[in-house]
C-alpha cells in the first residue's frame, strides 16, 4: 500500500529550514509558501484559505506549521468523515 504524500504548508520564512526538516521524512513532499513571505518553498500560493480548502478536498494529507486554530477554521465546514478525510496536523 502506497503512502500519500504529504503536502507542507507555510506562512512565513521562518518556518522554511522546519518545513526543509520534514521534507527529509518525506521527500516527494512539497512545500507550499505564501506568496511574497515565502522565499524557497516549491510551490507559491496567494490565499492560503482556497490553498488548505483545495489540497485537503484532493484528499492530501496536510502537515500545516502555523497555529491550528487558522487550520481548524479553514477546515471545519469541510469535515464530514473522520474516517475517510485526509490527516491534517498543525503546529506552529
């Protein structure tokens, strides 16, 4: 059985050489940073609300370096099936 790959969610610069630590666990993952906060990372958005709300519908498991109140708040009206829904953790 195939693992799904993570994808690495980022606010700011500051969370980059963390993000970086993760990827070495999970090397296809990719690292997504916010647009003009994020230098580095291999994916840039722009709103990081559509950005969780998209990769958690694709069923991509989320490793989110931020405070998990933002997270629980984008998510929630998303969450219908513990059992089947992606893994989200978030720790800032």
């Amino acid at each position: 059985m195939t693992r799904p790959v993570p994808a690495i969610v980022i606010l700011g610069n500051g969370s980059l050489a963390t993000a970086r630590n993760i990827q070495q666990l999970y090397p296809d993952a990719l690292i997504h940073g916010l647009a003009e906060r994020v230098e580095g990372a291999d994916r840039v958005y722009h709103e990081f609300g559509a950005t969780l709300r998209e990769l958690y519908q694709q069923g991509t498991p989320v490793i989110a370096l931020c405070a998990a109140g933002i997270v629980i708040r984008t998510l929630a009206p998303l969450l219908l099936e513990k059992g089947a829904e992606p893994p989200v953790l978030a720790g800032g």
